[in-house]
C-alpha cells in the first residue's frame, strides 16, 4: 500500500470514531462549521459534494454519489462533483467513473478547492429529523458570501433515491462509454433481465456475509417464476428470452427454461452486466443496489420487491411485488398494458 492511500486510510478511520457518534445530543457540536456566524448572503459560491465509500460496491457508491446530487439541490446550492472510486486517497477516478459518465458538464470538488474554494465538513444528519435539517441549512445559510465546498459526512443517506431518477438517467444514455457499449441482447426476442443475488463479488473479491444478512437481501426463484408465468400468458409480442445475471451456479436455474430461452450470463463482467441491467425490456430487481440503481436509469419496465432499503416511485412502469413474486389482477392489466405501450415506443 502507497503512502498517502495508507494516509488517507488512517485519516478515514479517526473519522469513522467520530461518525459512530452520530446518535449523541451533542453529535453536531463536534463539528466546527456549527460555531460558524457569519451574516448570510448570496449561495452563488456554495456548492455541496458527497465522496463515495472507496471500498463499497458500486450501488453502495451510487447510493451515496446520489444523496450528494439531491441534497445539494434540497439545500439550495450548487452540486460539485466527485468521482466513483477505488482509493481512499480523494478524487481519484476509477473504472465506473468513465462507465457511467455522471461527470461529464459537471464541475469538481477538486476543480473548486484548487481554485482557492474552501471545505467545510457538515455534520450527518438525520433527513427527517427536522431540528438537525434546520441546523444544516442554518450552517449553509451562514456561509453565504464566501466560496465553499461542503462534504457530506460518509454515507450520509437519502432514502426516495429516485428523486433523482431523471437526471442520472439522462446522465448515463448520454455518456460517451455509450458508444462503446456490445449489447448481447438480440432485438427479435424480448428481452429480460433477472438479477439473483447470490455470493457477494466486489472487484474480483468474494465478500462474506453472515446469515443474518443473507436472510435480509434473499430473494427465492419463486419470485422470479412467478413474474415468469405471468409474462408468457401476455402478449408481449416476441418469444422470451430469460438473462440471467447472478454469481449462482446455472443449475440453479434450470426451472426458468419452461418460460423462454434461458441465458445465464456469468461470462459478463459487472460494468456489462450493470450496462445490460440498464438496458432490459423488462428488468426483475432483487434486494440489491445493484439491480435497484440500474432500475433508476432504465427505460424499460421495472418489477421490485418490497421491503427494500430505498423507496420506489409511484409510477405505470414501476411494479412492486411481494417475496413470492405474485402481481395482483391491477398490476397485471397494467402490465399488460405497459408492454403494449412500450412496443409502440
């Protein structure tokens, strides 16, 4: 390990103790932008970034790069920019910065600092705990005049994450990887995109997990097969092929072969598998960010379980179902006409 990500490493760490903290009465006095008082004035010079968890995966990452792109509008200023990383060592790029493309027209927490901006570290907050968002925008309110980047703490989080569904959607189809994107869809099928969380990988890395935490981001094939009965009985206009993206063995999943052409689609890395995710005529989430963050950009129709950790929008192409899979007779009608309505384009 080089020296400055060892830095960085330990500076994050002694951050973290005072993090744990959060839950304290006196958490916010820790931070010294609560003393500040100074009179307020214009936001032109304000702007609010969030820097992404280096060791997360990418819808962790995603997670958090979002709570900075909506709170920095929720709060009234502008947005600056930090990238998907890899390194704990700040504004260091990694491969998904350039896959998804969210910087592009955007300016930099690192651009801004360089230019003598100052960084000023907010404290984190609870969204719907309304004394400490008050505090948070009387913070801001009291910088106003001056030139000054802030940071959300790690992770501060944002739970209706599609607040922000059309901008990042805009964001991805419009970024220059685009053109370098080899879809293995094939247009005269329909094409279907299951994500089954299974073994967590991360950068080639396994993750272990306890039990507990497997229990809680299970999703059994019978959701899956469910939503499978129900498409082969809809006229969705084109023989079915079944993509299945999941670290599980392909014996898994033989029971899918009964509703259409089954792919499974181990042979794709997780920047393909993510692109394709995005793409889907129809996208079949799990209890993964990994899935749900894609949804958010997708075009497609969407089928979600419940219970997830971020809220879902109420919208036709948006359909939430139970553990078991089951659409209720509405949902169904209304899928049916959602695929119709997309076949018309």
């Amino acid at each position: 390990m080089k020296i400055d990500e060892f830095f960085y490493r330990s500076l994050n760490r002694v951050k973290g103790l005072r993090l744990k903290k959060h839950e304290q009465p006196n958490y916010f006095s820790l931070y010294l932008c609560t003393k500040h008082k100074g009179k307020s004035g214009s936001k032109d010079n304000l702007y609010l970034t969030e820097v992404v968890s280096y060791g997360a995966g990418i819808g962790h990452q995603l997670a958090n790069w979002i709570a900075g792109y909506w709170f920095a509008q929720y709060l009234g200023v502008k947005y600056a920019y930090s990238p998907f990383t890899s390194s704990a060592v700040p504004f260091r790029p990694n491969k998904w910065d350039y896959i998804l493309g969210f910087g592009e027209g955007e300016i930099t927490a690192e651009q801004l600092l360089k230019k003598g901006y100052k960084k000023v570290q907010l404290p984190y907050f609870d969204e719907n705990n309304e004394a400490q968002v008050s505090e948070i925008k009387r913070i801001i309110d009291s910088y106003g005049g001056e030139k000054v980047v802030f940071f959300t703490e790690a992770n501060q989080f944002y739970h209706d994450q599609y607040g922000v569904m059309e901008s990042i959607s805009r964001k991805f189809f419009s970024a220059p990887a685009r053109k370098e994107d080899k879809l293995i869809y094939d247009s005269s099928y329909y094409n279907v995109a299951m994500h089954i969380r299974r073994q967590v990988v991360i950068d080639s890395k396994v993750i272990e997990e306890d039990a507990a935490t497997r229990a809680k981001r299970w999703t059994g094939n019978e959701y899956y097969e469910e939503i499978l009965k129900i498409l082969v009985n809809l006229n969705v206009g084109k023989p079915i092929r079944i993509h299945v993206f999941s670290t599980g063995k392909p014996e898994e999943f033989e029971s899918f072969k009964q509703y259409g052409d089954v792919r499974i689609c181990s042979d794709l890395d997780e920047y393909e598998s993510f692109v394709h995710l995005v793409y889907a005529d129809l996208l079949v989430t799990s209890k993964s960010s990994f899935s749900y963050k894609p949804a958010l950009m997708s075009k497609g129709i969407k089928v979600c379980p419940d219970g997830f950790w971020h809220g879902y929008p109420n919208l036709p192409d948006w359909f939430i179902v139970g553990a078991d899979g089951k659409l209720s007779e509405e949902q169904i009608e209304r899928l049916g006409q959602m695929i119709e309505q997309k076949k018309r384009g």
